[in-house]
C-alpha cells in the first residue's frame, strides 16, 4: 500500500497499527548528534492531526558548565550555521515524508543534570531553543542556589496551577492541545534537587525559587 497520510488516516480509523517509517530518519539522527555532541535516542507517533511528534533525548558526556561553554563558543547545537542544525535536519526530514513533523520534547541528558524542553506550540521547541540555552547561561548561578547544588532535573516550561490546563477535553475528539504563547519558556522553570523532599519553581523573572505545589508539571 502507497505511503501516504490517506492511508494513515484510513489505517488509524480502521484500528490498524500506529507504527510508521520514517523516510531520512537515520541521516537525521546522525546529523544532530554530531552537531549536538550527543548520543540521541528518538521516538515518533502521530497525534489527532495526522502530524508526526517526535521525542529527542539527547545524551551528552558533557557537565551543563561544559555544555554552556560550547554553546558561547557557537559550537555545541551549531545555531550559528546557515539555518541551525535542528530547523535545518528538521526541513530535510520532513521534505522527504507526507506530512507535518515537529518535536514534541526535547531532553537532554548530562553528567550532572537533565534539561527537559516540552513543546507548547508548532515549532516552538526549534524556534526557542537557542533563546532557552542562552537564558540557563544567563540563570545559571541563581538556579544552583548561588552555585551550591546543581538540580539534577530541569524542566521547561511549568505552569502556574490557576492558569488554562495545557490540555481540555473534547466529548467528540479528544484531548485538544492549546497551544501557549513563547514567553512561557521563560517564566517558570521546574528543578528537583537532592536535598529538597519536593521540586521547586525557579520564576526567571525574579531570580527567585519557590515552592513548587502550587504548579504544573508537564
């Protein structure tokens, strides 16, 4: 049977496996994990639109002092590259299959922290990664509590608990996802430490910490 979304969609409706090939995917693979200095691990699947997510985790034999030291040298992620490293495979990736692929998370996994990236709108991950890496470079010293404990799990974005739930339901279609305007990347920051029994909320704009049960986790 041809590859292509008709046949997906008639696939899924008719109950037939969600498991797919994606065209290119080792040369993308392959791409980013030398840009990004990483071993990456990746998984795929196709949400209610018929667009493929995909998951990125990153593992990188690099301390996150390390990782920001290349990244100012404009060599960890190639951002500085005609059309960066992830938007550019991403292009080539999505070029050579049927339909509409994106990242949905993107973690990365390092000597002494894991940094998890949750998408909250189309491309939101490719758009603002570098903005995000530059802001953990600019909040570095404040969100290891003046460089005293280093949290060994980062996750962005949180959100406040009074806020729209990220996702509602549908009596008809399901969970629908609402997408969230940039500028929640670099609000609320979720951080587990050792010495803390609960995460706390790094607020970027205060340079403060918080306690973290009033928010949601992704």
């Amino acid at each position: 049977m041809p590859f292509t979304p008709d046949n997906f969609r008639n696939a899924l409706f008719k109950g037939g496996s969600k498991e797919f090939q994606l065209l290119g995917l080792d040369a993308f693979v392959n791409a980013l994990e030398k840009d990004f200095f990483s071993s990456i691990y990746l998984t795929k699947r196709l949400n209610e639109k018929n667009e493929c997510l995909l998951t990125l985790e990153l593992t990188c034999n690099l301390s996150l002092a390390g990782l920001l030291f290349h990244f100012k040298k404009d060599e960890w992620g190639a951002f500085h590259s005609k059309g960066y490293s992830l938007t550019r495979h991403l292009k080539i990736l999505e070029s050579k299959n049927p339909f509409f692929i994106d990242v949905d998370e993107f973690s990365i996994f390092l000597k002494d922290t894991a940094i998890i990236i949750n998408r909250i709108h189309s491309r939101s991950i490719t758009v603002e990664l570098q903005n995000i890496v530059s802001e953990i470079g600019r909040h570095y010293v404040y969100m290891t509590k003046e460089l005293g404990e280093m949290p060994f799990e980062i996750y962005i974005p949180v959100f406040d608990s009074d806020e729209e739930e990220l996702h509602i339901d549908s009596l008809l279609d399901g969970p629908v996802f609402i997408e969230r305007d940039k500028k929640e990347y670099y609000r609320y920051w979720g951080l587990y430490f050792e010495s803390e029994k609960n995460p706390l909320i790094y607020e970027l704009e205060k340079r403060a910490l918080l306690p973290g049960s009033l928010f949601i986790f992704p």
